[in-house]
C-alpha cells in the first residue's frame, strides 16, 4: 500500500497498524526535517517535536483529503511545529528576520579569516556559516541539500510559490559564499 | 531574482537540475560572471558537505514513546468502517426481533410508584449511558483523553 492508501484505511478503520507503517516510513525524514530547522546539536529537542508531529498527524488523519501528497501534508505539518518551537524557544543564534534579509554578511561578527581547510574543515565551515544565515534560507538550503527535497516540495513544506523557494535558494547561496569568502574557505 | 542577466537566469535553472557544478558550457560564463562562480561554488560545498554529513537517527525509545502517547486515544478508537456497519446492523436486527417476539407477550404491569423504580433507573441510566459510549467509541470533545501534551518550549 502507498502513503495515501495507508491514511485512506486508518481513517476508516482506525487501524493503528496503517499508522504504525506510516511512522516507520516517514519518522527519519520528519526528524531530519525538524532537525534542519532546529540547527545541529538539537537532536533532544528535534526528537520530541518529531513525536509532537505524529501525535498530531494521528489526531488529524482525518484532514487529510488526498489532495496533496502524504509526505507532503505530514512535513508541512513537521516544519510548522519546528518553526513555532523555534520562535518560542530562547535559541543561541539570532533568529534573522525577512527585514535583515537584506544586511551584508559582514555586518556580523566573524571568526579568524584566511584558515586553511581540509575538506572535513569545509564541511564544518559550511554548516557553521548555514547557522549564521537568516532561518529561511537556512531552512530552503536544508531542505534542498540535505533532504534532497525538490523545489516544489520545498514550497508545499514552506507554503511558498516556486519562484519565492528559488529564490531563497538563489540568495541563500549567494550569502553563504560571502561568508565562507570571509572566512577564506574556498572549494577544492 | 530578477535584475539577474538572462544568461545568469538560465545558470541557475541549470544549477537546479545538474548534480554538478560545473560544465564546458558553462565556462566562459563562470569565468566571467562572479555571481554564478559564487552560485556553483556554494553549489559544490553545500553538495560536498552534506554527502559527508551522517545521518541522525532517532533513539531506541522513540516507538515505544510514541505509543505510550498514543495509548489513552488507541484505547477509545471509534468503531468505523465496516465494524461499524455490522454493530448499526447487529443492534436494528435485535430491536425488529425483540419487538417481534414481546408482540405475543403479556408483559406484567409495573407499578410506577414503587419504591424500587427511582433506584433502578438511576442505576440502568447511566451503566447503559456508559455502555453505549464503550461500544461506540463516542465521547464529546471535551471529555476525550489526550496525550501527556507537546513538548514545552
Ligand atoms: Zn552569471
């Protein structure tokens, strides 16, 4: 059975078997995606909020008329739970909002430039300056690099028209390689 | 987007669909264009670091958590479906028949003023009102037990 069978035959049995393989499919993707908004070295939280999202599928179910897909009703509803934790939680990075969307990077502190990098050290620059960006071109670049998440996935996730979620892509990247410029990280 | 040349408009549509970053027809372009050169080199690095990323994964408890969560609403779940059809059909069957069979009964009288009357219905009311709720699955909203509640902020 797909996604949507499997949500058609709990809503009409109730049957917490269906809802058991619909956890055991999508749960990992769900956590990544919390994961993703949250920031690394959030792993407790992510996991809480991951049950917190199945919770409330399972309550819901019955919304679900098949219009979209599974995965995408059930990650719309994961990345509003992560983005309502996160601005109610004290974070240790700023959240950046659209009005300072437009700032410079390099009107933000910065650590020592010109380091060389191996390609683990890259790695590590790259998810340092990603918490440095503003949480929606943060959240997109997560979504597209590291969930694998296709542009129109993103904007049914994000509730974002297509162009909005290349466009995030777009400057994301543009502000992440001025960071990592800053910082003297360049690709090998 | 949109102060973007053409060319550079149709780089990121590229960048969009290619694995890459890079490509022969694209090199003149990136060698001259530092804004795309800035695109494919983040490309590349947000590709690189993420393919060397690991993948988190849940603890052990996280299922037998959620079940406990899930548990008090598991408990009530609402006949549907055809269990549902069959117990609509099951109780219509025995109220015809019951009605069929008490046609050529002669059912004693009962005298109302009876001390015991007031006591038995303040008995059969509500066990019946409970059972009914059992068998149904039935609760209004209100009264409908929840999970332990999401996650404090
Ligand atoms: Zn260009």
């Amino acid at each position: 059975m797909d996604d949507a069978q499997l949500a058609r035959e709990l809503q009409r049995s109730g049957d917490p078997a269906h809802f058991e393989q619909l956890v055991e499919r999508h749960r990992g993707a769900v956590f990544r995606l919390i994961l993703s908004i949250l920031g690394s070295g959030r792993e407790g939280a992510a996991e809480e909020l991951t049950q917190d999202v199945f919770v409330k599928v399972y309550r819901r179910i019955g919304q679900f008329r098949g219009e979209a897909k599974f995965s995408s009703w059930l990650y719309r509803i994961a990345y509003n739970q992560a983005v309502s934790y996160r601005s109610r939680a004290r974070f240790r990075l700023p959240h950046y909002g659209e009005e300072v969307l437009a700032m410079t990077p390099s009107e933000r502190p910065q650590d020592d430039p010109h380091q060389r990098a191996t390609r683990a050290e890259i790695a590590s620059a790259v998810k340092d300056c990603l918490d440095q960006l503003p949480h929606l071109y943060r959240s997109v670049l997560n979504l597209y690099y590291w969930m694998g998440m296709t542009v129109p996935e993103i904007g049914q996730t994000i509730s974002a028209p297509d162009g909005t979620v290349k466009s995030y892509l777009y400057r994301g990247r543009a502000r992440l390689q001025k960071l990592l410029d800053e910082k003297g990280i360049h690709h090998v | 987007m949109s102060e973007l040349s053409r060319e550079c408009e149709d780089f990121a549509g590229w960048l969009l669909e290619s694995t890459e970053s890079e490509s022969p027809a694209w090199r003149d372009h990136l060698e001259r264009c530092k804004g795309c050169r800035a695109q494919a080199d983040a490309h590349s690095m947000l590709t690189s670091a993420f393919a060397a990323e690991p993948v988190p994964e849940l603890s052990d408890a996280f299922e037998s958590r959620l079940a406990r969560r899930l548990a008090p609403e598991l408990e009530i779940r609402p006949l549907a479906g055809w269990r549902r059809a069959a117990m609509v059909a099951y109780i219509v069957v025995s109220l015809i028949l019951l009605g069929w069979s008490l046609r050529a009964v002669e059912l004693p009288t009962i005298d109302l003023s009876a001390p015991w009357v007031p006591v038995a219905a303040l008995v059969a009311v509500p066990l019946s009102l409970m059972l009914a709720i059992r068998v149904s699955g039935w609760l209004p909203a209100g009264l409908r037990p929840r999970g332990p509640g999401i996650v404090a902020a």
